[in-house]
C-alpha cells in the first residue's frame, strides 16, 4: 500500500512537474527579500538585471507586470541593460503620452533596482492576494 | 422492489441536475445582495457614520453628502450622493453633450456593410444593453456587447472598430438609449458551471491589489466610494456598468466601458490589461452581475 501510494504520488508529481512552473517561479519569488535580491552595490548590476527579467517575464505571463508613469517594466528592464552594458551613468526612458514621446531620466543603478523590486513584487503580490482579496468583498470577509 | 430504487435515485438524480441549473448564480446572488446592504448602510446616514467616510469633515457629511441614498439611486455613479458635483452635472445634462453621438448611433445601425446587410441581422432588437456581457455556453467565454458588434463586422466582411472610442461608442450609445427609453433592467445571466467560474474570476480579479500603487478596484469602488480624491468622490461599484458609454469632460468625447476599465487599471500601476482580454472581460461581467436589477441609464457624462 505504501508503495503504491509512493507511485501515485511520484506519478503525480512528475506530471505536476511540467504544469507548476508558474506555481515555482511564484513560490521562489514569495520567498526573496526585495531588498537583498535587489541590492546593485552587493549584487552586481548585470545580477540584479538578471533577477529582473527572470520574474518579471512570469509577471508579464500572469498578466500583472506592473507600469509606472507610463514606462512598463519590461521597458525599464530594456533600457537599463543596454545602459549597463555602455556603462552609462544615467538610463533615458521612453513612452508615449497622446501620440508624442517622452522621456524620464534616472541613475542607472536606481533603474536597476526598481525594475528588480518592481518584477519581484508584482508576483509577490499575487501570492499575497490569494490570502487577502476575500478580506475585502462584503458578505465574505469584509467586516464593517 | 429493484425498479423502485432505481426510478426514485433517477427521479433524484433529475431534480438535484434541476436545481444545480438553477443555482449558478446562488453566490453571485449573496454577493450582490451583500454589495447593496453595504452602500445602504454606508450612505444611510453619513454625518452619524462617520467611520466609513474616515477623510471627510463634519461640514462635508452634512453640506455636501446625501443621506438615504439607496440602490437604484447610486446607477448615477457619484453625483447620487455628491451634491456640489451633482448641481453641475445637471447643468450639463441640460443640453447633454451626446445627443448627436445618439443619432449617429442610429445611422451606423442601419447602414450598409459592402455586402448589403446591416448591424439588424447581428442585433435584431435594439434594446439589448442591459443583456451584455453574457456567457456563451458553446464557446466558453464570455462576450461583451463590444466583442458582439466587433464579431458582426467581421462575420460581415468589415474591419473591426477600436473598441475605445468613436463609432463603438456612438453605436453603444444608440444601444443604451434604446434600452433606458424601453425601460429596460441590467439582466446578466450566470447559467453554467463555466459561467460561474467566469463570474468568480472576475470578482477575484476586482478584489485584488495590484500594481506599483497595490490598489484592487475595491479599495477606490467598494470600500472607497464616497471617499473623496481631490475634487472627486469616488463612484461604486455598484451601478458602474448602467450609464455607458459617457460623455468625459477630459477626454472631450464619448467612451466606452472598456475605455474607463483600462484607464484605472492603468491608474493602479499595473500594465493595463486590453479591454478585448479574457481578464477584462471577466472584470466586467462581474461588475455587470453586482448591477442586476438596475435601470440602464446611458449615455451619461462624467468629468
């Protein structure tokens, strides 16, 4: 019986295996410390761009990449590599508002970072929220 | 004695299929009564609740916030409980900016495609707002009344229109006119397995924080209605999905549904989802659902 159930479940698991990369990819990601993962000065910035893209492409599968001022993250996370590898102090971001292009200007290191903290989050998010949305619907968890 | 057993847990069988057809829509029913009681108690009586209005002054729950709005009042978003905002509002209305947008909507109704047929043959009646977004049963989607008239050009040889603006807007317009003269309800159906799990993925999506801002639709519309933003009070959830397309004072021009949903998902931080997506669709079908029973009211304007 035992063995039976120790086939089932390696049976199981390994099927789980190939369906579960957004599940790891999540559960890695609930797991980081935004502020260590995302540290440029004792990382590396070629790391931290790394650790960017990685999570921050699950979130764009997901469908909740996040977007600020008009730059998406996937923007920030271009941008900021091509920076890093001219060595260039200073990333220009582009985005359109109403047809016209526009730009914000920032350290590279900082892109760098937010575009990490800003990919982690997104998925960290989505962990928390599915111990949290309930809280807020009335007739379900919302106390008033 | 055998055949009994079988004819009573056959005869069983049948009625719990019956009564699992009709209860699809058992929790979306408690939810929206749930949605109700909750706006009736907030804006029963501000100026003695003052814990769901936390930023408000004393002045403003007694001046500028209504007391006793209920249900049916709140399909006019804001200005149901916003009296300043209200007074301007009707202002407005007094010569309202869509009108025309109305009467185009009847043209592009009954204009030809190149092929000779009309919009008549997708939408035989025009009274049709309040029965959008629907599930369809066979392919397993929802479907908005944005996604029926984008299929009918299509099914008819024509280019789909951006479903944001321009002749979307005026033809919903024409829609929504017809429905409000008509009388007629928001009527959304959730009459499946697949439509339920439909209903329940949007609710989820609305009640989640999302975004750099980590803000869910509920914080602004649930728990945040009348809470002010600015100059602005914010709406409801509850009737959001009545009035549409509107008139914006900042875009200048009518809009539709989908238009206003992207936009504050946007405003959330978060890369907003298209108003085509399974996501949004989803969205809106639960936010159409907390609605039933409301008059459709469009086209309205808003600032």
């Amino acid at each position: 019986m035992k063995t039976f159930n120790k086939i089932l479940c390696i049976a199981g698991l390994s099927t789980l295996g190939f369906t579960t990369v957004h599940a790891d990819l999540l559960s890695d990601a609930a797991k980081l410390d935004v502020k260590q993962a995302c540290d440029v000065k004792a990382n590396g910035i070629e790391a931290v761009l790394a650790t960017a893209a990685k999570y921050n492409a699950e979130a764009v599968k997901l469908g909740v990449e996040f977007k600020r001022l008009g730059v998406t993250n996937s923007n920030y996370i271009k941008t900021t590599t091509e920076a890093a590898k001219a060595k260039q102090k200073e990333v220009v971001l582009k985005y359109k508002k109403k047809g016209k292009v526009k730009t914000h200007k920032m350290a590279t290191d900082y892109a760098a970072w937010r575009s990490c903290s800003f990919a982690i989050r997104a998925l960290q998010q989505q962990v928390e929220a599915e111990s949290t949305w309930k809280l807020a619907v009335p007739g379900d968890g919302f106390k008033y | 004695m055998l055949l009994k057993v079988v004819k009573i847990s056959a005869l069983v069988a049948i009625s719990a299929c019956t009564l699992n057809a009709g209860s699809f829509d058992t929790q979306a029913e408690k939810d929206r009564q749930a949605l109700v009681k909750y706006m009736e108690a907030k804006f029963s009586n501000p100026e003695k609740n003052k814990s769901f209005f936390p930023y408000s002054t004393e002045d403003e729950l007694k001046r500028v916030i209504k007391k006793g709005v209920k249900a049916a009042d709140l399909a006019k978003g804001s200005y149901a409980y916003d009296s300043i905002g209200r007074e301007q509002y009707d202002d407005i209305n007094e010569m309202p900016p869509y009108e025309d947008a109305i009467d185009e909507g009847e043209v592009l109704y009954g204009k030809k495609f190149a092929n000779g047929k009309t919009f008549k043959e997708c939408f035989p009646k025009t009274d049709i707002a309040g029965d959008y977004p629907y599930f369809d049963n066979k392919k397993k989607e929802v479907v908005t009344l944005t996604q029926a008239i984008n299929d009918c050009l299509v099914a008819n040889g024509e280019k789909k229109w951006n479903i944001k603006k321009g002749n979307m807007a005026k033809l919903e317009a024409y829609f929504s006119h017809q429905s409000k003269e008509a009388g007629k309800k928001v009527a959304i159906k959730i009459d499946s397995k697949e439509a339920a799990q439909a209903y329940e993925n949007g609710k989820k999506a609305y009640y989640t924080q999302r975004g750099y801002l980590k803000l869910s639709c509920a914080t602004c519309h649930v728990q945040g209605t009348g809470k002010r933003v600015r100059k602005e009070y914010m709406s409801p959830l509850l009737g959001h999905t009545t009035h549409f397309p509107v008139f914006r004072l900042k875009w200048g021009n009518l809009g539709t549904l989908e238009r206003r949903l992207e936009g504050c998902n946007k405003d959330e931080g978060e890369n907003p989802h298209k108003g085509s997506s399974k996501w949004a669709k989803e969205v809106l079908y639960f936010m159409s659902y907390m609605s039933n029973g409301l008059g459709i009211d469009g086209p309205d304007i808003r600032k």
